[in-house]
C-alpha cells in the first residue's frame, strides 16, 4: 500500500505549544503564556497579580479569563509556565526541521503565533522580527520539499485582546483577525496552503457541557464571531489568490 500522488504526509504542530520564545523578537504575551503547569491532579491554572502585589490564581481557559476585580494578568515568578521555553522550536527550529525531513515528512502543519505577528493589534503594526521569523521557518522547510499548511489561529490569541476587550465575544476583533489574515497570507507568499482557524467547531463541545445560559450566549458569540472572520480572509484569499488554497480545521471526536 502506498500513498497517492500528491499526498502531503507530515506533522503537526502549534506555536504555542511549540515555539517558546515567549516575551523574544517582539512578541507580547498570549493567554497560554500565563498558564502554570499542570497534572492529571492539578489542573493548569492562569496567574495574576492584585494592585496589592499578592498573585493568585484562577482555572486556565484558553479564550477567556475571570480575573477578581483589579486583577491583571500576570507572572509569579515562583510558578513554571511550560509555554515559555516549550520545545524551544523559536530557537532550533532548523535542527527539528531537518529531523522532520529525515522522517520522510512532506507537509509541515504549523501555526503563526498572532501575538508574534501583531504583538499590539493592527493599530501597532507589524512586528518585523515575527516576520523575519515565519520566512526563516518557510525557508527551512522549503529547503527540504517540505510544504508549509499555515494555521493563523491556534488558541494562542494575544491576551491584552482578552484582559482589554473580552476576547472573541467582542465584535472588534472580526476586523482586527481580518487584517492579520490579510497581512499574514499577502506577506508569505511562499505558502499556498492555509487555515484560518483550528477546531473552529470545538466550541460546541463546551456550550453542551454548560447550564449557564449566560456562558451559553457568550460562547455563541464568541462562535459566530470567529465564523465571520474565517468567512471573510477565506474570501479574500479566494479574490485575491485563485492558485492558493484555504481552508478551516474541525476537530473530530467519537464516542463508544
């Protein structure tokens, strides 16, 4: 048995579970970057501080955060945060690429970190040095004839979005993911392959699980916002790119 022509056989991975680097190149902080480390036991946990100085902490969510009143987000520095140093793939990303071709891999499934790209929002512009990272990354890969499959969105939102604007429920950020996906697919034009969000359908596994009708509105919210900007880049890649190709990520789960 063998694969058919054309069949992209590769890996996966995502950038804020890989890259580390978290606060290097220009890179403001996402919401995972202030989650501690867990166990079977002891659940992830987000940190932060009080305008007392005291830090506490509250359950890790990868879109949202119920901080206490006059809380902000923030680093113990008494606790580990996995995501900083991750895998290290920000900083020996062409060693791991060099073992992925000797694999025999032929697609490369990776995320571009937004808060990498845009640390502060369109507003702030472009960070150069996320830029510089991302062609190094696609070069690497390309080198090898490995295809790059470029998620934009892969829970690692930026976290002021979430701490100052509530994060997907809030309209506002349709337009802001927009012009990352615009920038992002008009900038690397050595990728023809993109995915606008990953297990965009996930959200529905946690409206089931919840009686708070409350949480319930706000995730649908949350949904149709992330629907609509996913609508929006796949159309302007789909005006702008005919040979290119996009698409969106469902998460598949099974039951016995």
């Amino acid at each position: 048995m063998c694969f058919p022509k054309g069949f992209l056989w590769g890996g996966d991975i995502s950038a804020n579970q890989c890259e580390g680097g978290w606060d290097e190149g220009g890179k403001s902080p996402n919401m995972t970057d202030y989650h501690t480390g867990g166990t079977v036991n002891s659940p992830r946990m987000a940190t932060y501080i009080m305008p007392d100085g005291t830090y506490g902490k509250t359950p890790a969510m990868i879109e949202n955060c119920n901080l206490p009143e006059g809380a902000k987000l923030a680093i113990n520095p008494d606790e580990f945060y996995p995501n900083h140093k991750a895998t290290d793939f920000y900083h020996h990303y062409k060693e791991d690429i060099a073992m992925f071709a000797e694999l025999g891999f032929k697609a490369f499934n990776m995320t571009l970190s937004w808060a990498r790209i845009f640390p502060k929002g369109i507003k702030e512009g472009i960070n150069p040095e996320g830029v510089e990272f991302y062609h190094n990354v696609f070069k690497e890969c390309l080198k090898y004839g490995i295809e790059p499959l470029v998620h934009l969105y892969k829970y690692d939102m930026p976290a002021f979005y979430i701490e100052e604007l509530g994060g997907w429920k809030n309209r506002f950020l349709i337009e802001e993911f927009v012009e990352f996906g615009k920038a992002s697919i008009d900038e690397f034009q050595e990728v023809t392959y993109w995915s606008t969000f990953n297990e965009i359908n996930a959200a529905q596994f946690s409206i089931l699980d919840s009686n708070n009708q409350e949480e319930v509105q706000r995730q649908y919210q949350a949904l149709h916002n992330q629907l609509v900007a996913s609508a929006k880049v796949v159309k302007y890649l789909h005006d702008n790119y005919p040979d290119k190709k996009i698409g969106c990520i469902q998460a598949g789960i099974f039951t016995h």
